[in-house]
C-alpha cells in the first residue's frame, strides 16, 4: 500500500521501492489482535531502532501481563510528551486544568 502510494503522488523513489521484498521479522514479544496499542508499539520502534546493522530490541517483555503493564507505562510517557510538547497549542489549558500547573 505505501508503495501504491507513492505512485500516485508520482514520488521519485516509488519504483526503486517496487521491487523491495517485504520480510515480516518475527519478534518474541509481538502481540496478535491487538490494535488498540499498535500506536504505542510505533512509538516504542522509532525510540529504540538503531539502524539494520544491530538487532533489534523494544525492550518489552514476553510475559503478557508485565508486557501490557510496559504499555500502559509507555502510553501515559507518550500521551504527556504529547501533550505537554511546546508545539502544543493548548498545552497552557492542559497544565492549568492538572496538577502540574499548580508546582
């Protein structure tokens, strides 16, 4: 689909991109169905990839409940670097409105 994508917005990499071969890489900590926190999962991979050249580890657990305790810790992480970011135009009404406005 990205690739589709690219084609149609006539990008110079689209063809160089066609003949690539999409290998799933199998990951022990991987969850099936839940898309709740595909999101969290993003995050976590551009936070912690560092190139091809070294294997890769999100750091997550395989044990299913210390796992989903890690998400949650990553969602509320992520949720307040959102929402505190400078970029966020409502971040003085979110500070005011917590107790981190009252510091």
């Amino acid at each position: 689909m990205f690739v589709h994508y690219l084609e149609e917005v006539n990008h110079p990499r689209a063809s160089v991109m066609k003949g690539l071969e999409i290998k799933r890489k199998k990951l022990d900590w991987a969850t099936n169905g839940n898309t709740t926190d595909c999101g969290i999962f993003l995050m976590r991979h551009m936070e912690k990839f560092k190139g091809l050249r070294e294997p890769f580890e999100a750091g997550f657990s395989t044990n299913g409940s210390r796992k989903m305790k890690e998400v949650r810790k990553l969602r509320m992480k992520y949720a307040t670097h959102i929402l505190l970011s400078p970029s966020n135009t409502m971040k003085g009404k979110i500070e005011a409105a917590s107790f981190i406005g009252a510091r």
